[in-house]
C-alpha cells in the first residue's frame, strides 16, 4: 500500500533510533549474563517475596524483558512480571 | 615509568591496528618516547601498516623465550624519533605467550618509554588476556554500527573484570553525511549505550586507506581530517584538554551546496 507519511518523511523511524533501542535491549540481556538464567534468579526471589502475603500460581507465572512502546515512537525496557494470585493469605489486622 | 595502554575492540576490522599505529605516531611526531607492540601472534600486521615489515629480524615471542634481548626485537622507526615497534611472531599461536609474560615485558618497556602501545587481537580468548595482561589502561575502539558497538561493550566489562578500570572509547570512521540523515548512530547515541569516557572521534577518511597503502601512517598527511583526529587523541594522552573537532567544517564547496539542495527538495 502507498504509504503516505512515509512518503513526507513523517511517522518513519530513523534507522539509527532503531539501532540503538535494539543495541540497548540486546545489551540489557549480554550485560546480565546468561540471561535466562538470570530471569530465573529473579523469579525465584521475587516468588519467594511475594508468597509470603499471597498464595501464587508459580506455573502460570511470567516473567520477561519486554519494550514499551512509548507515546514519542520510542521504547522503555521494562521487566513485565504476569502473576496469578491463588489467594490473598489473612495476616490478621494491618500494622501499616 | 611510561604507560602501558591497549587498544582493544572485541571485533575485527574496527581499525584497531591503524589507530595504533596513527596515536603511537603522533605521540611520537609530539616528542614522546613510543613503543607499539603487536599482540596479534599469528596474524601480525601493525608492521605492515607502519611500513615496517622488511625490518623485522626477531619478534615477540623470540623475546618472550629468551631466543634474544629485547632490545634486538624492536625496529626502530627512522622516520620518526623515538618510535620503536615490537613486532609479532607469525609463524607461533597465540598460546606462546602467557598472560604473565606479557606483564613481565610491559614492566621492561615501561622503563624505558613514555607510552607503551599494544595492538590487541580480535576476540575475546587467549590473544585478549594476554594483550591486557600488562596494560594500566585501555583505549577502546569501535565503529557506530550494531555489531561492534555490541562488542565493545562485552570489552568494557572484561576489562573491568580485569581491573582494568581506566577504558575510554575512540569512535572510529564516523560518516558525518549518514549522521545528518539520521543514518549513523552519533557520537552522544554510542556514549549513552556504552556509558565511558570518550577519548577521540575519527571521521571516515579515505585517505587513511591510502596512506595505509604506502605504510605512512595518516597522521603524517597534513590533509587528512582523520590524522587530525588522530593527532587530538595523542595529545590528550599527554593530559592537554583538546575538544572534539568540528568535522563539518572542512566539508567541501560542493558537498554544501548539494546538502542545501538536498534540503530543499526533502522540505518541497
């Protein structure tokens, strides 16, 4: 299809953003090291924090480096955790 | 007691050893007692690029197994004062030197040189350790393009791994004409990746291949914007504050025009 803000030069992104988000995200994962690994390390700990409030699914539990496409045509890097709550344990009364 | 600086980049091809030869050149050109030496055993090349390689009688290795002195190894550069190369073995692999070797041989040098240059090999493995071994601080090369600036960071963090603490970044061959179309990483989006110091941009300059061909290392051409470039490094090696230069401004008459016509039809 004839695109027509391509056409302008508007709405295409510049092939050096590109290269740098990509750089950065690839760099995200060669500076963690072993990066699946590393994922793991951090799901562990973070089911650990968070049993300690509330019963969760481990197996359905997911957790990733992902880019956030921002309002700008840019991306964040975020670490997206999906986390489904069997239950929510009763501590009695909240201290906060 | 001199310094010890490697010039290293993770990948091949990035200008490693040019940007050896030039920086020792020029420090040298500047009245500093130089000595480059080529880590890269198996595949030697700084002499060549410096125009060298019918000098060469011992190497590195022959030094490294007491075959001769050291000072039978290095080749004198007459055309500059005070340039001295330490060429590397051709014929050995990388596993004739040890990382503790080398250290032993940068302690020698530094005795008698102000800089101690050494041209690492490509990679990570054997040939890498051992060009760090005796280096007090790193000069790391990279071109703005995916590959090698992924790479350069994996170096950033094994020099550190290494304690070697002091790397900053030279960006080699740099297109001013791709940067303006948004084309070519710059020189603020490459320091943002890799978070280091910078120590010096060279442009893309095909004069540096022409005197490469000549074995005269582009520092000497007075026309060359890249021997500019990398004759500001040498001289922030010696501690003077040298800003970036403008590579703009030694664009030609005709090369403006185009650009500005260029514009225009993009605005029209």
């Amino acid at each position: 299809m004839f695109d027509l803000f391509k056409f302008f030069g508007k709405g295409e992104s510049k092939s050096k953003d590109i290269a740098k988000e990509r750089l950065k995200l690839v760099l995200i994962h060669d500076r963690a090291n072993i990066s699946p690994r590393y994922l793991d390390m951090i799901k562990d700990d973070v089911i650990k924090v968070i049993s300690s409030y509330m019963e969760i699914d481990e197996k359905g539990m997911d957790i990733r480096l992902s880019r956030i496409p921002q309002k700008d045509d840019t991306y964040s890097t975020a670490l997206v955790a999906n986390i489904p709550i069997k239950k929510v344990k009763n501590l009695g009364p909240n201290k906060g | 007691m001199g310094e010890v600086i490697v010039i290293t980049s993770g990948k091949g091809g990035v200008g490693k050893t040019t940007t050896t030869a030039n920086i020792g050149t020029a420090l040298a050109l500047a009245g500093k007692r130089v000595v480059l030496v080529d880590a890269d055993i198996g595949l030697r090349n700084l002499d060549v690029v410096m125009g060298l390689e019918n000098r060469i009688v011992y190497d590195l290795v022959d030094v490294v197994e007491k075959v001769c002195r050291l000072k039978q190894a290095l080749i004198r550069d007459k055309r500059f004062e005070s340039l001295y190369l330490l060429p590397a073995a051709q014929t050995k692999d990388k596993n004739a030197v040890s990382p503790q070797q080398m250290q032993e041989l940068c302690e020698q040098l530094k005795e008698e040189f102000d800089f101690v240059l050494i041209d690492c090999p490509a990679g990570i493995e054997q040939g890498f350790k051992n060009a760090i071994a005796g280096a007090d601080k790193a000069a790391v090369v990279t071109v703005p393009e995916v590959s090698a600036v992924r790479d350069a960071d994996r170096i950033i963090g094994l020099l550190s791994a290494n304690d070697i603490d002091e790397s900053k970044l030279i960006i080699n061959r740099l297109r001013i004409d791709m940067v303006k179309r948004g084309d070519m990483m710059d020189i603020d989006d490459t320091l943002d990746i890799l978070g280091i110091d910078l120590l010096g941009v060279v442009p893309d300059d095909e004069r540096v291949v022409i005197s490469t061909n000549r074995g005269e290392p582009a520092v000497t051409d007075d026309n060359s914007l890249a021997g500019q470039a990398y004759r500001n490094i040498a001289r922030r090696l010696m501690g003077e504050n040298i800003p970036i230069m403008d590579m703009e401004t030694d664009e030609g008459f005709l090369a403006k025009i185009k650009r500005f016509f260029n514009a225009n039809r993009k605005r029209a």
